[in-house]
C-alpha cells in the first residue's frame, strides 16, 4: 500500500460513522442474600456509565487494572451479559435491548477471543468441526467439501497446518490453540472482534507471533478490535486509540500515541508509570509515581470522583463532583476539572 | 501449497488413532481388576444373547421326574421344585437381568443427564423447581419409590423397567448438575453463545459430553444397581413373573422352602446376581479410567 492511500485510509477512519457505538453502559451486578426469598443487599457497578465508539478498521485498546469491568463491558458488547442499562448500537441497530432470538444474526458479526486458549475450546470436539460448527449450523456453507476447505483456508490463514483439523484441542499447545480461537472467529465472517486479554495468557515470543497475526487480520479483512488487555506495552504496539477505565469508568479516551506521550487523567499517569523501561539506568533514575491504598469496592464506590482517595490531585470538588467524560483537546478525552488546560 | 508456506509446530507423521486391540491389551495391563470385570460383563452380555444356543434344557418346561436334582452332569447346577434345569434358567434369566439392567440404567442416565445439565444451564428459577423435585424423589427409598411404581403400572418387564429407571433419574440430575456448573462457566460455553446458537445446541453439544465422565460413573453404578433392583423386585414378586426365568424369582423359591434340602436352586442364583454386580462395577471404574481423553496418554 502507497503513502498516499495509507492517509486516505487513516483520514476516512476519523470521518467514518462509527460501527459500534456504545452510550451509558452500566452492568450492575445484584449481592443477593437469603435461602429461601432473595434479596438484594447490594450492587457490584461493574460498569457505571461507559461510552465509546469504534470506527471500521480501528482498534480500540481497553485498559485498567483487574476489576475494573473491561472484561465486562466486552461480555456486554456480545451480549453474554444483559446490560442494566445503556445502549449497545451496531451498525446502527441497539444491540442491548433485544431479545436473545433476535440477536442470531447479529452475533456473527461480533465474535470473540478469549484470554486462556485451554478453557476456549471444547475438548471433545475436533479442531475441524469446532471451526466449521458455526458454518454449518448458520448455512453460512452447506456443502461439507467445501465447508471443510473453508476450514483449511482459515487454519491457513492463521498460520497452522490444515491438518490439524482432525485433531483434539488437547494435543496442541497454548499458541496454536489461541491460533484455533481466532480461526473460529474468523468463520462466520465478523466485522467486530472482542480480543479478551487475547495475548495475556501467552508467553512473550508467542505473544508477539499472536499481535502480528491480529494486525494482518486486521488489514486483509478491515475488521474493528476492541482490545482488552492490561499489557500497555501490546496496547500501545496494536491500538489506533485507548480508553482506561478505574472502577467501571472511562477515565481518559485518546489516540495511542497522544495517551501514551502526553496522559493527562492522574490515573493514567500511575499507570504508566508503571510500565518498566528496557534499560537498568533510566529505570532506576526515573522517578515512580506510586498509588497509595486499594482499589475500592465496586459495591460501595466512593463518592464524587471514584478515584478521588487515591488521587495525588484530589481537591475538596472532587468528592462531591462526578466528573463527566469531556473533550480535554481535540480527541482526547479527560474525566478530570483538576487537571489544567494548557 | 506453495513451498515456503511455514506452520506453527508441523508434525508430519499422522496421529495415529489406538485401535480397539491396543485399547484391550492396555486395559489388561493397567487395570486387571477391570479387565477381570469387562470378561464377567462380556460373560453376561454373551449368555444373555446366546440364551438359546448354550441352555441345555428350556427353562420353562417342568419335568416332575427329575425334581429338586443335585447338581450332576446331567443338570450341572441341579434342578428345581418343578424339575426345571437351574443351569439353563441363570443362562435365561441373564437375558432378564441385562435387558432390564442396561435399559433401566441407559435411560436413567441419560434423562437424568439432560435433567441436570438443562437445569444447571438455565439456572434461576428453572434450576431451583427442577432441584426441589430431585430433592422429592431422592427423599424416597428407590426400592419403596420402584414398589409404588409397579403397584400403579402392573407387572411383567416394560413396567419393571420403568420402575427402577424412575428414582435412577434424580440421582444422577444432581450429580450432572454439580459438573454442569462448572462447565457453564468454562469460555468456550460462551464461545458458543457468542456464535449464536440455540440452547438444545450448546446443551447437547456443548456441555453434556464434557460431564462425560460423571455420566459414565452413574451409568455404569446403576447398571449393577438396575440388576440388584430387578432381582429385589422379582424376589418380592412384584417383578417379573413365573415362569419366565428371573434371577430375583430363583433366590425366592429356592431360599424360602428349600435352602437346607437343596442348597443349589438358592446357591447358584445368588452367585450369578453377585457376579454380575461385582463384574459390572469392576468394569465401570476401569472404562472412567481408560476412556477419559486427558488421563489416556499419562
């Protein structure tokens, strides 16, 4: 691809309406005690009030530390959980709402890949038939000859041996698996791939073989990724734009580059300030922005701003003030008053 | 293929898939106990089909010249009250015992498995009604709870079967239940939701043969559980009824009047009723060993 069409390609991302557009998801969770009658003595606000977009092509990096509904909002987005309220619009169609017998179609358009590749397929089925399965239960090939070099094609595609078709997911290993996961995604022909930590659970070198296989998806198929992922340095190599959340929010929203160079949100900074650099001596002269405490409970979130015990900034506003999600400079988005603006 | 396409961990040598006979000479190896068990089950399974060509008298027809018989070469295991050859009425009766202990054991396994994965799958509400009516019924002795049953339906075989398949059923949905659980939570359950498939898809493809193993211990328990219930329930002669040979009804009319005079018309009986359960747990813990996929190779 030329120069030239490279920047027409990147100006018409930022143009494009958006193909999955998310407003206000909230997924809360009932505590429910008693034996007999249920009642609910609390709510987990795994997310509490999420927005988003994701243009076709773009990858969208969501990151956070562990429990702070990233994972949840993609179960949201493929609707394996029904979300409290909020709107899941794809392709201009809210997704959160329908009925589970409506969504049938739409749900080969978004497809998934999960972080641990031993739990993600059915150990008692062939690696041909669970890639071929949704092809065949969906019509998508009706013909078994050629749902079967379909299947090739996709083993292919992703890298393995089509003659791992007539094997058990047990005899391979942890790469190739995650390989058989996204092959399966591939089949139904999705615009939209939920990656679930997808890397995470993989050691480094296959790590990278898994990244590279997704960016050259990416490009043949032009498909959209939300990337869930606690890995900044896999974030910032394979997202156009990232998102962090703390304690089911979106607390800053910007271009790869512009969040990693120039992060405003105090959170952010603590984050990647902990990313370690590659060199003993810069290392241990930088100086570590280190977080005081925990991160609170979800069920009894903090008043006002939710990382406001935390925050090295905080002021007497931020604990009665819920800050909203606002445009800080164009495209970067800040859920933060204390932070100047230049 | 192009030439210079490269793939991850290429294996050229096919996977080669163990033939039964390896399988056979493995099981002997490691489980000798169970393999002991599969040649008593082959045993019963061979006399149960082969009745006819390995009796030496018919089983039904009495010769009151030759009553109550010691064992002798002419009636190995002697005769009956009615003259009726003991031998070829164990062979008979094993065709009874298999027919009604594997379908009562199949078919309770089986309707308790779907019972207990439907009800772990939906969970709520459906789970909780479904759970209460196990918890009835497992409240009730099987052999009372079979009893009732064959009071309302009537004797003879069909409704036998139906009475010990009956409190099957709950035992093994709670069982089933408790690995389904877990399986539901297991991504690739939710890989398949992601795709878009049905319920009865993800139920019957997807969770079920993963409870494989739980499903293969309550089957091959109540294989020997469904023989002992139908002998119990023969020898209460609720079961199946004279003269068709029946283990249960031998060790009645032997023990009650002749258990000191003729010792062998009780004898013989029990020892093929305590065979057959014995041979059929055996086996049972062997097969679970043997077929699961990941203990295989270790």
């Amino acid at each position: 691809m030329s120069a030239a069409e490279d920047m027409v390609e990147e100006d018409s991302l930022a143009e494009a309406e958006p193909l999955l557009r998310v407003e206000g998801l909230k997924m809360h969770f009932p505590v429910t005690d008693g034996l007999f009658l249920k009642h609910t003595v609390g709510l987990v606000k795994a997310v509490d009030g999420v927005s988003f977009t994701i243009a076709p092509g773009e990858t969208l990096g969501l990151v956070g530390e562990s429990g702070c509904g990233k994972t949840t909002v993609g179960r949201c987005i493929l609707r394996l959980e029904q979300p409290t309220a909020g709107k899941v619009i794809f392709s201009g169609v809210d997704i959160a709402g329908m009925k589970t017998s409506e969504m049938s179609d739409l749900r080969q358009d978004v497809q998934v890949i999960f972080q641990d590749p031993f739990s993600s397929l059915n150990p008692r089925m062939k690696i041909g038939s669970i890639i071929s399965e949704a092809m065949r239960v969906h019509g998508i090939i009706k013909d078994a000859t050629e749902r079967r070099e379909r299947v090739s094609e996709l083993l292919r595609i992703c890298g393995l041996n089509p003659r791992f078709a007539d094997r058990y997911p047990h005899e391979m290993s942890g790469g190739q698996r995650q390989r058989v996961g996204i092959a399966r995604a591939l089949s139904v022909n999705p615009k939209f791939i939920v990656c679930d930590e997808a890397v995470s659970a993989l050691d480094v070198s296959i790590q990278a073989q898994i990244i590279n296989l997704l960016e050259d998806l990416q490009k043949q198929f032009n498909f959209s990724y939300l990337f869930i992922a606690h890995d900044l340095s896999v974030v910032r190599h394979l997202c156009h734009r990232v998102a962090v959340m703390y304690l089911g929010k979106i607390v800053e929203l910007a271009d790869c580059d512009e969040l990693f160079d120039n992060p405003k949100h105090p959170y952010t900074r603590a984050l990647l300030s902990a990313v370690p650099v590659p060199d003993p001596e810069i290392e241990a002269a930088r100086s570590h922005q280190i977080l005081e405490g925990e991160v609170p409970s979800p069920i009894n979130p903090p008043s006002g701003c939710v990382f406001h015990p935390r925050c090295p900034q905080a002021i007497e506003t931020c604990k009665r003030d819920i800050p909203e999600l606002q445009e800080f400079t164009p495209g970067h988005m800040l859920a933060c008053p204390v932070v100047p603006r230049e | 293929m192009a030439v210079n396409e490269t793939y991850i961990g290429i294996q050229d040598e096919p996977l080669q898939d163990r033939g039964w006979g390896a399988v056979a000479i493995d099981l002997i190896r490691r489980q000798p106990l169970g393999a002991a068990g599969g040649l008593i089950v082959i045993l019963m399974i061979f006399a149960a089909v082969f009745a006819e060509q390995i009796d030496m008298y018919d089983p039904e027809v009495n010769d009151f010249g030759a009553m109550l018989q010691a064992p002798s070469l002419d009636h190995i295991f002697g005769t009956d009250e009615f003259g009726r050859d003991i031998y070829s009425r164990i062979v008979h009766g094993a065709r009874t015992a298999m027919l009604v202990g594997f379908t009562a054991a199949i078919l309770g396994s089986t309707i308790g498995l779907l019972i207990g994965v439907t009800s772990a799958y939906f969970g709520g509400w459906v789970d909780n009604i479904v759970q209460r009516v196990v918890d009835v019924l497992i409240a009730f002795p099987s052999i009372i709870l079979a009893l009732a049953i064959v009071i309302i339906l009537g004797r003879g075989v069909g409704p036998v079967i139906v009475a010990i398949t009956i409190p099957l059923i709950p035992n093994c949905a709670r069982v089933v239940r408790s690995s389904a659980l877990a399986i539901r939570e297991i991504p690739y359950v939710d890989a398949a939701r992601a795709m878009g498939f049905g319920h009865v898809r993800i139920v019957l493809r997807h969770i079920s043969p993963n409870i494989m193993a739980p499903y293969l211990i309550m089957l091959t328990t109540f294989l020997g559980q469904a023989i002992l219930a139908e002998a119990s329930l023969s020898y209460l002669g609720l079961g199946v009824q004279e003269p068709t040979p029946a283990w249960g009804l031998m060790l009645k009319s032997g023990a009650e009047e002749y258990a000191e005079s003729a010792p062998w018309a009780v004898i013989f009986p029990g020892i093929a009723i305590s065979l057959a359960v014995f041979g059929f747990n055996l086996f049972g813990d062997a097969m679970r060993d043997v077929l699961d996929p990941k203990l295989r190779d270790r």
